[in-house]
C-alpha cells in the first residue's frame, strides 16, 4: 500500500526529523515528530513552528478574462480583488453544494494563484479546464512548487531575518518574496488562527527553506495532528469533515465568505453555480448549520458522533472533534438541526453508547491572531 502513496519534496527531511508517517489525501505525510502533538500545538501557539503542506495543489491562472472567468465558479469578488491581495473562495455545484475551498491570489499581470486541498486538486484542475478553460490558461504547479507554512507569533521574526519586506505584510496580503536567492510566493495568512505566513517555493529549493527555518532557535517542525487542533480551535473548517458536495455555504456558516456583491441584493449577484439555492438557504434559512460545539467532560468527542438532545432525540452528528491542547479542554463542530443551533443549547454527544454533555459554543474557541497592521 504504502508505495502508491505519494511523496512531497520534503519526505527525506520528515524521516531525518523523526517523524511518524500516516497517509493522507494519497500522500505519505507526517502526523507528528518527536515532540509529540501537545507540545507541537503549544509551540505552534507560543513561538513559530513549520508545516509542511507541499500536497496541496497549487493552480495559475493566466489571461485578460480570468478574474471574470473564475468569479463564475466561485460566490466571491475576484474581479475587484486588489493586486497583491488573496481571498478565501469556494466551488459550488449546480445545488450550492461545496465542491472544495480554495485561496485565491491576485499576482498582477492577469495572473491568478490558486491554493486548493490535496485530495481535491485533479478534480479542482479537471473543473476550471473544462468550465473556463477556453477563457483563460490553466497551469497546474503540482509538480513545480512546494508550499511550506511558518505559524505563530515568533513567524515574522524569523522570516523577517530572510527577507525584511515580510514583516510590514497584513493578513491576506501576497508579494513575490526572494528567499535564499529563490523566487518564492508569501502570503501572510494560514490555518491555526495564528499570525503567519504561507510559502511557495520551488520544489528544488524546498529542503534548503525549510532547513534554514528549522535552523532558527523559535521553529520547530509540526505534523498533521497539530495542525488539525489548531484550525479546529481557530473554528476553521476542513474540507470532506466539515462541508462538503451535501453542504451549501450558509449551512456551513460560510455566509461571510459569500461577497456581498455576490449576494441577491449585490451588484454582480448570482452568476456562479447554485446561486439560487444557496440564496433561498440565505433567505428563508437552513434545517440544519455547523455549530461549535464545547464538551462539558473530559472526553474527546469525535468525527461522526451522533448528538441528541436531553430526550435522546438525534438531532445532528459531530463533523471535527478532539482535544484542545490550548483550551486545555476537548472541542468539537458539528451539524445540529436549526432549533437546536443557539448558543448555550444543551446536547449530547453519543460516545461509545454514552452521553457525553455538550453546549452548543461560539467560535472560534481560542482567540485568532491574525496580523491586521
């Protein structure tokens, strides 16, 4: 089994580092190092650590007609997206279901970089080719950059001692950066709620980068396991967990990401797939939503736990859960039907044939950091 799996260009340096291996979305990835997923999280939390997220698949787009041509698959301003700016989007099926979600960069030039999940990107690139590639050019770097995450607090610190631009970089802005000499894509956002930055980098120069960062006092190398329990504290979804092809934006509590001027009442209103669908959702509301969810026991609560309510009623399932190591506490999302959707409701969770109480929480649960200047 393990020889269909994919390799990133930084595998050598995972089994250097001591990490253990898992599959993940067909690539032989590392869940954790030596010094274990608490301690991965906290670090990630308290000073800078390094994620090597080189499976996503990273798209340009290129032509006078792209912003246009991509706005009609996606319920987000691209036209109007100012350069050197990116924005999180989504693809939409024709019943406002989640195909995949994305970050969308614009470079300038008519250039457009895309940033789309792992166990998506062939069917992310087969959808822009046949949708609008007659409207623009569709170049896939799957084989040509690597993508490395630096997070946390202490990130702007290091980077800045490569390349002193980064440090006056928002949230969600992207530059052309030169890094040990290699032409490298930064965008100064991530996946923990953390400050931090995101790294395109040629896949030759891939190892040396994350050499050169792992060599600074405030880094350390983070796998898989700490990487979901920070985006689950930040309350940032995972695609295939917690939206899906079943799953509109306004269920998965995505309405901020629809632009307004994408919106019914917007300028360019409609115009992309299951416009009508997921304006109804928006209009009329939605039987059942994505909810944080806070255990009020010590006990995990897991992906695919039913939830009831006090009279054993099933009235959602749990979609992300596990320990927050910052919280201290166990977190959960999930999908309850709308009259149980109000902050504070009482829940539980079915464990193992036992009730485990919840309370239906705001999120995110641990406060994001994002550097907004």
């Amino acid at each position: 089994m393990s020889e269909t799996l994919l390799k990133t260009p930084l595998h050598a340096l995972h089994l250097e580092l001591g990490a253990r291996m898992v599959p993940f979305a067909g690539y032989d990835m590392p869940v954790q190092y030596p010094l274990g997923v608490l301690k991965e999280h906290l670090h990630t939390r308290e000073q800078a650590g390094l994620f090597d997220v080189s499976h996503m698949g990273q798209i340009i787009l290129r032509g006078a007609d792209a912003a246009k041509a991509l706005e009609s698959l996606v319920p987000v301003d691209i036209i109007d997206l100012p350069v050197g700016m990116q924005r999180y989007a989504m693809f939409t099926n024709e019943q406002g279901g989640i195909l995949d979600d994305l970050m969308v960069a614009n470079l300038g030039d008519d250039t457009l970089f895309l940033v789309v999940n792992a166990a998506c990107k062939d069917q992310d690139l087969a959808h822009l080719q046949t949708h609008i590639g007659s409207r623009c050019e569709v170049q896939p770097l799957f084989d040509q950059r690597a993508l490395l995450a630096l997070q946390g607090p202490a990130a702007v610190k290091v980077l800045e001692r490569m390349a002193p631009e980064v440090a006056g970089m928002t949230f969600m802005q992207f530059r052309p950066v030169k890094l040990l000499g290699e032409d490298c894509f930064v965008s100064r956002s991530g996946y923990t709620g953390e400050d931090g930055y995101e790294i395109s980098v040629p896949v030759q120069a891939a190892d040396a980068l994350a050499r050169s960062l792992l060599a600074e006092p405030e880094v350390q190398p983070i796998g898989l396991g700490a990487r979901d329990s920070l985006r689950l504290e930040a309350g940032l979804c995972l695609y295939g967990h917690d939206m899906n092809t079943e799953t509109t934006p306004i269920e998965a509590s995505l309405l901020w990401a629809i632009s307004k001027v994408r919106r019914a009442d917007g300028a360019r209103a409609a115009g992309f797939p299951g416009a009508e669908a997921i304006f109804t959702h928006q209009r009329d509301g939605v039987a059942r939503k994505r909810v944080g969810l806070l255990p009020q026991e010590r006990t995990p609560v897991r992906e695919g736990a039913d939830i009831v309510d006090a009279n054993d009623k099933p009235v959602g399932k749990v979609c992300s859960g596990g320990f927050g190591p910052t919280l201290g506490a166990p977190v959960a999302m999930g999908y309850v039907d709308n009259e149980h959707a109000a902050l504070d409701t009482a829940l539980f969770a079915v464990v193992r044939g036992k009730k485990v109480a919840l309370k239906v929480s705001k999120m995110p649960f641990v406060a994001q950091r994002y550097y907004r200047g």
